[in-house]
C-alpha cells in the first residue's frame, strides 16, 4: 500500500508526530499521545489485498474502512460496472467474518432476510431457520429493488444488531457490517428507500468514474486475465480482534470541544436551511463525530481537526437531508447545500 499523503503538508503521517495542519491547542500539550500503529498496518494491509485488484477509488476504500472501526453501515451508490460489488467482496476476503450476500428482488420477503419458523415433524417442535442477514459482513445488491416491507425488516438488524422473531430476539455477532448498493439511474422496477432506512447507513458514498490513467492502467492489469483470476489472490489479513482493536483505539482519538461545537453546529444548520425540506438528525452529530476520529485515526494523527470533520460531512450528510421542491427544481444538488453550510460557518483555530 501506498504511504498516505497528507495534501495539505507534503508529508508523510507518523503515528508519534502527525502532518502538519492545526496546530494542538493547549489542553493538548500534556495529554499522552496515542500509538496508533496497529491501525496504520490493519489499514495498510487490507490496502495492499485490495490493490491487488481494484484500481483507485482511494477514497471509496478509506470510507469503507472508516465505517468498519467505526462500527456504521455504508450505502454504496454508483452507476454498473464501476466494482461497487466487487469491492465489497474482495473487502469481505480481507476480514475474518462470515460473508453473507443477498440479492434484492421485488418479489423478495422480509423471511427471506431475516429467516422463518419452520416446523419439524419428526421432533415435533418449531424451530428457527436463520435467514442469510446471519452473517458479519453482509452485502445487499440492489438494496433498492425490495418493496418497503422488506426494507423495513432491515431496521432492527441495521440499528441494535439483533433480530426478533416470533418474540425472540436473536442477537448478530461481531463485526455486524453491512454494505449496500444500488444504481441512482435505472429507475424501472427500483423502490425509494425509507428515510428511516437511509439515515441507519452511516455513509452513503457516491462512486465515479476511473480517471483516465486509472481506465488505462484497469485494461493493462486484466489484458491476459478475462476471468480476474488474481481476485482469488487476496487473502484474509484481519481478524475480529484486530478490528476491535481499532475501534478502541479510534474512540481514544481526542476532539476538542470547539469541534463537539462545529458538528453540532454543521448539523443544527441543516435543520433551519431555507433549501432544505429535511434536515439532519443527531444519528448525524455522531456519525460525523466517529468518522472524523477514524479518518484522523487511519491518518496518523491521534486527535481531529476540521478538515476531518469537512471531509466526512458530504458522505455523512448526502443521504439525510432532502432539498425544498423549488431547489430540486432549479437544479440544486445535496452537495451544493452541504458545501454552503460549511462556507457558512465560521472553523475553529
């Protein structure tokens, strides 16, 4: 994997002395600082199996990671064929945990997730038959070709990790993380996500096209490969406890409290934003909150700074809020909106 450049200093992050970029105030003087080195290999190594096959889309992979520590789910949006379900995948081979996927289909019942009562007649007793939601990294495909009733099934398993059946609850294991996808073009035969639904995805990333190096350098990897054989090449490289390291460790990382300031009031504004219809929950406070000490955290640095906070607000954020009806109309995007509100608001020094 490639070493991490910080853009804004030109060098390279240690875990005992961050990039440059501001300044640690007092209070931070005295505190100790944190070894950060398990989750610069955790993120190194997982990096150096994805880059076996997947060209670019650094960005997508260091988000993905960050939910992972940070313990959120992540809604993957993005036209066909950009390896939205291939990252996925080949994510789920780095990591020790049971890999679950599921293909959402209209015709397709909350049983078929989360699972059924079955009756057994030679023992003559009900038994529970666990669904494919069982699992420790799920990826749904398509998640936006369910009707509503199956994406409200979803809502329990997404928020407290746990399934209940028939008045029994069946809690998931650890790491519980789960990836969606869908296709913002095709719209035939697609449901719109509940609003409840979306706001449990911690990210919703929006993947783009390759640049043209990285188009170039995907036909030069696969030339003799038709069948991407080198997929099979990425190994597991960590495992539960290692993951549950790094979250520990990532909750550890300081903010100061004129940041715990600047989200709420990033978030607040959302909620009394003329172009917005819909504004942002404190789920939103939060995420933006565990997101910024994780990037911090896979950065090198032991404490978080805005730039943190501005570069997790847009995937955080984009899936929350929704745009008045005259703003839609004359062409305003989510994006648009987000970037105002973090124009607006004066950033802690």
């Amino acid at each position: 994997m490639e070493e991490y450049n910080d853009p804004r200093s030109g060098d390279q992050p240690d875990d005992l002395n961050p990039p440059a970029g501001p300044e640690p105030q007092p209070e931070d003087w005295d505190r100790p600082r944190l070894d950060l080195s398990h989750v610069r290999v955790a993120v190194e190594r997982i990096q150096e199996e994805l880059d076996k096959v997947i060209v670019g889309q650094q960005n997508t992979i260091e988000l993905l990671l960050g939910a992972i520590f940070a313990g959120g789910h992540v809604l993957l949006e993005g036209v066909p064929g950009i390896a939205k379900t291939l990252t996925a995948k080949l994510l789920a081979q780095t990591l020790d945990a049971r890999f679950s996927r599921i293909q959402f289909t209209p015709d397709l019942m909350p049983s078929d997730v989360l699972g059924t009562t079955v009756y057994n007649m030679k023992e003559g007793e009900f038994y529970f038959s666990h669904g494919p939601v069982f699992a420790q990294l799920i990826l749904i495909d398509e998640i936006n070709r369910a009707p509503a009733k199956t994406q409200a099934a979803l809502f329990e398993v997404m928020e407290e990790h746990q399934v209940t059946v028939d008045g029994k609850t069946y809690p998931m294991s650890f790491p519980f993380f789960v990836v969606a996808t869908q296709n913002p073009i095709e719209q035939e035969g697609t449901y719109k996500l509940p609003e409840a639904q979306l706001d449990r995805f911690l990210l919703k990333i929006n993947m783009d096209y390759p640049n043209l190096a990285e188009e170039q350098q995907i036909l030069r990897r696969f030339r003799h490969d038709f069948s991407m054989q080198v997929k099979e090449d990425v190994k597991q490289v960590l495992t539960k406890e290692d993951i549950a390291q790094c979250r520990a460790l990532i909750q550890r990382i300081h903010m100061r409290e004129e940041l715990l300031d600047y989200i709420a009031a990033i978030v607040h504004n959302t909620r009394n934003n003329g172009n917005l219809f819909l504004g942002a929950s404190p789920r939103a406070s939060l995420a933006i909150l565990k997101m910024a000490k994780a990037v911090a955290a896979m950065r090198g640095r032991d404490f978080a700074t805005p730039d943190d906070i501005q570069h997790v607000a847009y995937p955080v954020l984009n899936h929350r809020i929704l745009l008045t009806p005259e703003r839609e109309m004359e062409g305003y995007t989510t994006g648009d909106v987000i970037a105002d509100i973090l124009e607006s608001i004066e950033v802690p020094r």
